[in-house]
C-alpha cells in the first residue's frame, strides 16, 4: 500500500526538521523532530516510523562524529576538524535527498542509519 500524502509530508519532515532545528539551536537540538515523529507515528505508520528512526539515528551518528572529531583535531593540530565540514556538506546533501524521496512516497535509505530503521523495524 503507498503512503498517504499526510504520512509522506510527515516522513519528509522528519528529514527536514532536524535541519531547521539545528539551524535555530545551532546545531544541538536536530535529533528532537525525529524522535517526537517516532514516538507519535511509528505504531500508525511503518513509512513515517522508518523515515523517523532513520533520521534520529542519522543525527546520533553526526553527533557522535562531530565529538569524535573535535576530540580528534586537538592531536591533530586541527586537522580533523576539517572533516567536519566535510561531513556537514554531505550530510545536508543526504538529508535534503532523504526528504525529497520520502515526499515522493519512496523508502529511500540514508548510509548505516536505513540499514539501522530497517534491521530495527523488520520488513
């Protein structure tokens, strides 16, 4: 069955959110949209609870990279910190891609964070 358009515009907020979010916070706060939208929808909709989980658990993994790396750049002389440029670019690029497949409907995968929603979720 395909998503409604509610559960696809809600499966793309849950991509977007986070942006917006830490936008506002600088950069604190993302994980917050995703997590309500799977607490709230994923026993109604498996499409907005996989986009939900995925998109939490993406933003747990630019979290703990972004320590990682900050810890990192003081061995380095700040060169790892570098990387965290790097990582934000491709992670907007990868959030922005992930809300504009969930708004088509599809069940796009975002790198470790889908296998994570689809290990955890089941088929």
């Amino acid at each position: 069955m395909d998503p409604t358009s509610e559960e696809k515009q809600l499966a793309m907020v849950s991509h977007i959110g986070p942006l917006a979010v830490s936008l506002l916070t600088g950069g604190s706060l993302g994980w917050i949209v995703p997590l309500v939208l799977y607490l709230t929808k994923k026993d109604t909709s498996k499409f907005i609870g996989f986009h939900a989980l995925q998109s939490l658990a993406f933003q747990v993994i630019l979290a703990i990279s972004a320590v990682v790396l900050g810890f990192a750049g003081f061995l380095t002389c700040g060169i790892t910190w570098l990387l965290l440029g790097v990582i934000a670019i491709a992670a907007l690029v990868f959030q922005i891609i992930a809300a504009i497949r969930a708004n088509e409907g599809q069940w796009y995968m975002l790198p470790v964070a889908g296998d994570f929603a689809k290990k955890t979720l089941g088929p």
